[in-house]
C-alpha cells in the first residue's frame, strides 16, 4: 500500500515537472532578445574604436611624431588599448613605429 502511494507521488512530481518544463519552452525568445543586445553592444564598441582610431590620425596634423603616452592621454585609455590600436593602424597601413620599448614612436604614413 505504502508502495502504491510512493509511485503516485512520483508520477505527479514528475507530471509537475514535465508541465514546467513545457511550459517554459519558449526560452529561445529571451535568448533572441540577449543576442540582439549583444549585437548593438558590439556595433557601439566597433563605432567607438573607428573614433578613436580617427582621433589619432588627426593627432598627426600636430605633431609628426606620437608616443603611446600622449595618445593615452588624450583619450583616457590604457596603454594596452593604445597599443592594440596603434598595431590596427599599422596594419592597414596608416601608420608605421619606430623603435621599440619606451622609445617607440609612431609616424604618419
């Protein structure tokens, strides 16, 4: 008898859980929802690097020369980020270092 209860309160538990898990099925409309966040977040990071990447080159009309202290300055930012900056520009051919270590530069191209 005991055993006939046991296996009835098994079934509903479990006929619970299934409902709860059918009922919370639509769970791709949440995840959808974090991907298009995810996705401006990303738009706004890339438009923000174009400005910074823009802010440098004019940087140039001053001066023909620029270290990664005085870009840092500018735009408040680490000399990691500079650095990782400065290494796009260079790939695309807008700018070239000079030197290395704490004496590096960068010129204008």
């Amino acid at each position: 008898m005991v055993y006939y209860i046991v296996l009835i309160l098994i079934i509903v538990v479990m006929g619970f859980w299934v409902w709860y898990l059918v009922k919370n099925k639509n769970t791709s409309k949440s995840f959808d929802g974090n991907y298009k966040k995810i996705e401006n977040y990303n738009k706004q990071r890339e438009e923000e690097i174009i400005e910074r990447k823009a802010k440098i080159l004019e940087m140039f009309k001053d001066k023909e020369r620029l270290k990664n202290d005085d870009i840092q300055k500018l735009l408040r930012v680490s000399d990691a980020t500079i650095t990782r900056y400065m290494d796009e520009l260079e790939k695309e051919g807008k700018v070239r270092q000079t030197g290395t270590g704490s004496s590096a530069y960068y010129e204008k191209l």
